[in-house]
C-alpha cells in the first residue's frame, strides 16, 4: 500500500539500528546561544544513530549552558531529572521591560530618577527567596488551552498564562552596575528567570527583562560534564554517556 504524502514541515524519525548495541544514559549538553533545545536533540540523536533521545529541560535559544539529555531506558527518568534544582548566572537589564521578558522581544524604556542602590536590591531580592506565586512569561512554552503560549503570542492572540507555584532557593547577587545586575540562582523546577527579572524590576520601580542567561547545573550534572557539539564525539557509544 503506498503511504500518503509527508507535509513540508514533516520530519521523517528514523531508528537505531537493533544491531547496534544498547545506548542507555544521559550526556550533558553545553547548548550554544541562538540554538534551540529541540535542534540540540537532533544532533545528538544523529550521532547517536538515531536512538530515541530527549531532553530533560528546555533552555530558550537565547540562554547558554547544561542541557541535560537522555537516551535510550534514560528517557523514562527524564521528569526525575526535570524534578531536580537548577542553578542559572544572569544578567537583568533594569533599563526596559520587553514583550518577551529577554532581550528578543520589543522594549519599553523605563525612565528613573535615580538608580537603586545596592543595599535596595538585596532587600528585594531576597523577596522572591522562597516559595511563591510565578507567572510565566506570554513567550513561554506553558500550555494554554491545548496551544503554547508562546505559539498564541506570536500568532497575536498573546495570553498571559496563570500564576503558578514556584521555589527560588538562593539567590546572590554577583554584580550591579546600573542598569545591570548580574545574579546567581538556584531554583526548584518550573522557575522562569525571565519572569523573575521582569518582576524583580517591577518591585524595584525600574525595568526589568533577561540580557543572558547561562544554566550552570541541573541537579548533579553540571558544566563540567558537558560536550559543546563542536567536541560531541560521533558515532557516540556508551563509553560517552552518564548514568541517570
């Protein structure tokens, strides 16, 4: 029987090889800026030769650092892995608000007397230590209705998603040269660093939206487990991959 045509925007998903031998585990990623999480799953399942492959946390493409991925039996430990704390430097640029709560999206400038001073951000920082109610950016991958929220937002039906439970653990501020602060964080799952900027500033009384991000940890594995792709051996074997 012949099969009906593919889409144009269809992907063929090809499998392993069963002669090969079992590739089972997980490899850390140091995703490159600009770079979708899902590419870096391409990747790597390519020089994996195609076993099944996924990913334990999506980073933006404009965040950098550990993205933890899972192959073959590893795949089914992938909510425990997404269950784990993460840790994340990022730079909040008080000067703005954007559409995105990064650096992508159009800017609205926020004009102040005078910048805070130091002793004022740590006081407000320390506010969102703890658990509280988030709410995640419009540009985000939360569901709504079925639909992602980030996918209603760019076909301009843009619907800001409800606030949710969240935890930051710790958070240390490394650097602050107005507008810039630069932070260190350590959050439980489902925190957005976006949308902690965007509110950081909000309490503060200037702007606020995400210039970088760079995930340094999640859970055990951090930047020092990780491949960049340029290093990312191929074929890769089980010699190359961590137990989950």
């Amino acid at each position: 029987m012949e099969s009906s045509p593919r889409g144009a925007g269809e992907r063929i998903i090809r499998k392993r090889d069963p002669q090969l031998p079992p590739l089972d585990g997980v490899i850390v990623i140091d995703k490159p800026l600009l770079m979708t999480s899902s590419r870096v799953v391409e990747i790597v399942r390519r020089h994996a030769q195609h076993a099944r492959t996924g990913h334990a946390g999506t980073l933006d493409p404009l965040a950098t650092g550990v993205l933890v991925l899972a192959l073959g039996r590893a795949t089914k430990s992938i909510e425990n892995l997404m269950a784990t704390e993460k840790r994340y430097e990022t730079e909040i640029d008080l000067s703005a608000f954007t559409t995105t709560d990064d650096r992508e999206g159009e800017r609205t400038e926020v004009r102040i007397a005078e910048p805070p001073a130091r002793a004022r951000l740590l006081e407000v920082l320390q506010q969102f230590v703890g658990t509280h109610a988030q709410t995640p950016p419009a540009f985000s991958a939360v569901h709504i209705g079925g639909r992602r929220a980030y996918a209603l937002a760019r076909s301009g039906n843009a619907t800001q998603p409800p606030p949710r439970a969240v935890t930051l653990l710790e958070a240390t501020l490394l650097d602050y040269a107005f507008p810039i602060v630069r932070l260190a964080l350590r959050t439980g799952k489902g925190f957005y660093v976006r949308s902690l900027a965007r509110d950081f500033g909000r309490a503060l009384g200037t702007g606020g939206h995400c210039a970088s991000l760079r995930r340094t940890a999640v859970g055990a594995f951090t930047l020092e487990h990780a491949y960049t792709l340029d290093a990312l051996p191929h074929p890769l074997d089980a010699s190359h991959l961590l137990d989950d």
